[in-house]
C-alpha cells in the first residue's frame, strides 16, 4: 500500500469536566457530546520527514506529529482535509490524531487494536494540551456522556436519535490557556459536577429530546463563566426568544441548536464514527 485515508467525525461538547491526572492515560474529561456527519480525511504516506497538511497549507499540528512519532520511527506525510474550522470547537485535534492512528497503522501494518490506536491518539492530545476528551466520543459515534473517573475512553450512549444541527462559529478559544489555568478549572468543574447529576437522569430513559440535553449544556456554559462572548449571548438570546434552545459550543465562541437561526451553517448529529476509507 501506498496510502491509506481514514475519516474521523467532528465532535460537538457540550458539557466536561477536567480529570486532572499525571499519567496522561488517565488524564481525560467526563461530561457530554456529540459527533456530526463532517469531520476529517486524513491520508497517510510513508515519506523522508514527517510534514502535516490541513486543506493543502503545511500546518504546525503537534498532536498529529506525536502521533505518528508514538507508533512508528517512519517519518510520515500526513494530509488533513475537512470543511470544518481547527480550534472552533469541532474537536479537529482529536478527530485528526485519531484518523491519523488508523491510517498509519493500517499503511504500516502495526498490528494494534482499535482501543490502543484510540489510546494513542488520546494522550497525544492530554500531552499537547489541544484536547482531554473528544477522542472518545469519535471512537465511539453518537451522542455520549462519559462519567467513568479515570477511564478516558468509557462512555455511555444517550438515547438520542439522528437530526439536523444548526451552527455558527464566531472565534477560537486555546484549550491549552483553559487547561492551565487553575481558577478557571475549578469553576468549570463545579459546574459540571451538577450538570453531571442531570445526565445521570436522562440516561435511565428510553428517549431523550435532545433540547433536554442543550438546556443542560446552556446552564453549565453560564455556571462555569465560559459563555462571556457577547456574539455567542446575542445569538442564543434570539433562539431562546423564537421559543428555541441554544448553547455555546465547547470550547470555542460559537453556538448550536435544533433550530435554524440567522447566519447558522447545518449539520446533522450522527452516529457515524471512525473508519478506514
């Protein structure tokens, strides 16, 4: 072979809480999310010095890197393409590091299990500081909450069915400046811990309305002092004022629903997961 493509989802959270861990194995986040139907293509090839790209521009993506560096002494060229936006809230990061895993494993035929790939992935993220928990919800597929302490790739799925999703993103967010700031994690974290509580109801049901679940979420965005973004308030005030829901994306200054709203790009949220192409 020589290359493999492999597609991994976007994922959307909504909810997380920082399980802070020395060991990046155990290093991860509870709370939850969803994936969508876009996410990204990476192509991996063998070649003289490992280089990533993302939609053709040479990119400085270290997670990536560290993923390939972790499986394998063959330098690699890695292309990324994707019609959604790095560091808007997507979980490109994870969703890239993952997709990369795969191909690079399949390309050199390495043998390891789908688990430890996504393992892999993962703590090339915790150590980067670009991510602690989209990786498992793009291993898994679907809408998720995880709240297993000190297992970064359980999760249980929310009885929640596929349907459109409307988006707008305004600006990034650095998970690194909010992964590293201690005051901030604690605020987040305590408003987790009740949103938390909230899941743990709405996983015992046949069927949730997935508004429930954005309620959830919107109240956590407040508590925890992320939703400061003026655009991000504005746009969730005028759902709200059409008799919608709405919240802020984690992390980045954007916003999504189950209602169309002004300026909003569709998706649709899937139970698709990753796959070799």
């Amino acid at each position: 072979m020589e290359k493999v493509s492999t597609f991994a989802p976007g994922n959307i959270s909504c909810v997380f809480k920082i399980i802070h861990r020395e060991d990046a194995t155990k290093m991860h986040s509870l709370g939850m999310g969803f994936t969508v139907k876009e996410g990204v293509v990476v192509t991996a090839f063998r070649d003289s010095q490992t280089t990533v790209l993302f939609n053709e521009n040479d990119i400085h993506f270290p997670t990536v890197a560290a993923v390939v560096q972790k499986l394998t002494r063959q330098p690699m060229r890695i292309e990324i393409a994707s019609p959604l936006p790095l560091g808007c809230g997507f979980g490109l990061s994870g969703a890239s590091a993952l997709a990369t895993a795969y191909a690079v494993n399949t390309l050199l035929r390495l043998g390891q299990s789908e688990s430890e790939l996504a393992m892999t992935a993962h703590v090339a993220e915790v150590e980067n500081r670009t991510g602690l928990g989209d990786v498992c919800s793009q291993y898994h597929g679907g809408c998720l909450v995880k709240l297993k302490e000190g297992y970064p790739l359980d999760a249980e799925q929310l009885p929640v069915r596929e349907q459109p999703i409307f988006y707008r993103y305004f600006s990034s967010i650095q998970t690194r400046d909010v992964l590293e700031n201690i005051e901030q994690r604690a605020q987040i974290n305590n408003a987790a811990d009740e949103a938390l509580r909230e899941l743990e109801k709405l996983i015992t049901l046949d069927s949730v309305d997935f508004n429930a679940c954005i309620r959830v979420s919107k109240s956590f965005a407040i508590n925890s002092g992320l939703l400061t973004d003026a655009n991000v308030q504005r746009v969730i005030r005028q759902v709200e004022d059409e008799k919608g829901v709405a919240s802020m994306i984690m992390l980045g200054n954007a916003v999504f629903s189950t209602q169309a709203f002004e300026g909003a790009e569709e998706t649709v949220l899937s139970k698709q997961r990753v796959k070799r192409l």
